[in-house]
C-alpha cells in the first residue's frame, strides 16, 4: 500500500511538473502564433509562379510576380465550407473572367475557369 503511495505520488509529481514546464514556454514573453487562415484570405500564386492573386474582403486582385502589373481583378463570394465563385475582368485581354475554386487544404485551391481549363492557387506563407 505505501509503494502504491508513492508510485502514485510520484506520478502526480511528474504531471504537475509538466504543467508547469508547459506554463513556462508559453508566458507573456513569447510572441503570439499566427491566426490560421480563414477561407480564401490572403495570398495564392499560380502553378508557374507568374501570378499572385489576393483575397481581401469580397475583393481579388491578381499581379504579374515579375513586374507587379496589375493582370486582374474582381471579386470573389464562398459559396460553400470550401468552394468559391471568382468573376473579374482580365485587364490585359479586357474580358470577363470566371472561375470556381474549391479548396481542398488550407494551402491549395483547385480551379477551373469558365472554359473549363484546370489550374492549382497555392497559398503563400
């Protein structure tokens, strides 16, 4: 009975222990994780790494990565957990664009255009 004592003593000792050291690394002084990212937010580049489309409040903009020339913009609406409908305009061809996206991580979009080609967004850290 008194080894079960302090087997089981000794076995609190050890959790409180834990506790505490968990307590420790994660005080005021350390600085706050990053939010995860909700939905579409943020900034996504494309396959080839030419263009960098960001989601913003209902809005999207897409630059060329090389030269920062605006190549579209418009707007975006979820319309599921993990879809989203983009329509714009293409601001080099002066045409309408259209995409659905569906999001399958919380780093990637698979989307198809309108004409039906297929493309992959990746979100950018």
């Amino acid at each position: 009975m008194i080894i079960a004592r302090k087997v089981l003593s000794m076995g609190m000792a050890g959790a409180v222990a834990s506790m505490l050291a968990a307590c420790a690394t994660s005080g005021p002084d350390q600085p706050p994780m990053a939010a995860a990212p909700k939905g579409v937010e943020g900034s996504w580049i494309d396959a080839k790494g030419t263009g960098l489309s960001t989601f913003t409040g209902g809005k999207f903009t897409t630059v060329a990565t090389d030269t920062g020339q605006k190549l579209a913009d418009g707007s975006y609406t979820m319309t599921g957990a993990t879809s989203v409908e983009i329509n714009g305009t293409s601001l080099i061809r002066q045409t309408p664009v259209s995409f659905n996206c569906l999001m399958v991580s919380t780093s990637q979009l698979n989307c198809t255009s309108s004409s039906g080609q297929n493309f992959v967004l990746t979100r950018r850290a």
